[in-house]
C-alpha cells in the first residue's frame, strides 16, 4: 500500500530559525511529490518536485528530491510566526491518485 | 484565494442521517478530487471525478458517492452516516495531466 511519513510531528521554534521538514514515502508509479501549506481548512499549494537534486526555492522556502532515498526535505530559513501551519506533503501516482501524510505541526514562537 | 468554493462551511448531522456536500471552482480546471482529513491526520483521498466519470477512488465504502456536473462542479454524498464520518470535507481541483491541485476551504461535518 503505498504510503508517505513525515517527521517530526510536531516542531517548536523561536523566529530566525532554521527547520527542515522530513518527508519519505513508498509507492508504486510515483509521478511527483508535492508540499502544501495548511493553516487553518484549505491546504495551498508550495512545491512541486519530480526530478531528483533539482532544488526549488521560493524566498525563505525551499525543497529537494531525492529519488534514491525515496524521501523529500523542506527548509524553511529565518522563521517567521506567519509560517505557523501544518506542512503537508503528498506524491501522485500516474493514476492521478494523491496520498497525503500526516503532516508537521510547525509552531514559531516571536 | 484559490477560487475554489465548498457549502455549506459548518454542518450537524446525527448517525443514520444522509448527506449532501457541494463544491465549485470559478477557474474551470475539469479534474475534481474529494478528502477526508480527520482531526491530526492528513487529507485521505475519497475520489476522483474527470469529465463527469469517477475514474479513482480510494479505500471508501460505497455509502460514499459523488457527482461531476458539465461545469465541473462537484457533489459528495454520504449515506447512512457513522460516528467516525465526523471530519473536515476538501475538495480540490486541477487541470486533467496536471499535478497541482487548488483546494477548497473545506466543509466541516460533525455526525452525532
């Protein structure tokens, strides 16, 4: 059955700081992996990554492939009490099937 | 804003009731999807609607069904509710071949 686990659970964290987010999944037909963002209902859109190595940046936020190890980073640098959410991060098969984890709790503290 | 829409916001329903959620996206992406997302868990894929046509589903019984309307519009439907049903509802949309889905702000059912 395919899956996806990330870690931590949960993260608490002072404003300035540094956090890497874990993701690792096992799955059939893995088509690309996708991070979302999820503060309080609708989970929106981050990152998309099919390519393993190649990096994706978006200001303070970026994330990285990696094919081999069957698992995903996401970096958040110089935290901001705004970037208090759960993370999410999904793949899709080429079924069009999305699997979700159970996301990280991240918790910035001024 | 993603422009995707879900109705109603909030709703209470008891156990054995039957329940109708609606979803629409102002963008006109034609591929439609439907999750589950319980309190500490991650969005559980209910299924899949593309061109009017259920076409991938997830481990859901099948008091669970939905609709695709011609403008892309999308209901789901829940029979004979249980306990556990209470849960947040997204819905989101893409365009077919696409990976990036646009989610609702989701539809909260609590079943008594």
């Amino acid at each position: 059955e395919d899956k996806v686990v990330q870690s931590p659970l949960s993260l608490v964290v002072h404003e300035g700081d540094t956090v890497t987010l874990n993701c690792s999944y096992e799955v059939t037909n893995f088509r690309s992996l996708l991070w979302y963002k999820q503060e309080k209902k609708a989970p929106t859109f981050l990152f998309m990554l099919t390519s393993s190595g190649i990096e994706k940046k978006s200001g303070r936020l970026s994330s990285i492939l990696d094919k081999k190890e069957l698992s995903s980073i996401l970096n958040i640098t110089a935290t901001q009490t705004g970037d208090s959410a759960i993370y999410l991060c999904a793949f899709n098969t080429n079924a069009g099937k999305s699997t979700f984890g159970d996301g990280t709790t991240l918790t910035v503290k001024p | 804003e993603t422009g995707v829409t879900q109705s109603p916001t909030h709703l209470i329903k008891t156990r054995g009731q039957q329940v109708t959620l609606r979803c629409s996206s102002q963008s006109g992406h034609n591929t439609v999807s439907w999750y589950q997302q319980a309190l500490g868990q991650g969005p559980q894929f209910i299924f899949q609607y593309y061109r009017e046509e259920e076409n991938g589903r997830g481990n859901f019984p099948p008091r669970f069904s939905g609709l695709q309307f011609p403008n892309y519009s999308s209901e789901l439907n829940v029979n004979a509710l249980e306990l556990d049903d209470s849960a947040l509802y997204l819905c989101a949309f893409r365009t077919g071949g696409t990976d990036t889905q646009y989610f609702g702000p989701g539809t909260r059912l609590t079943v008594l």
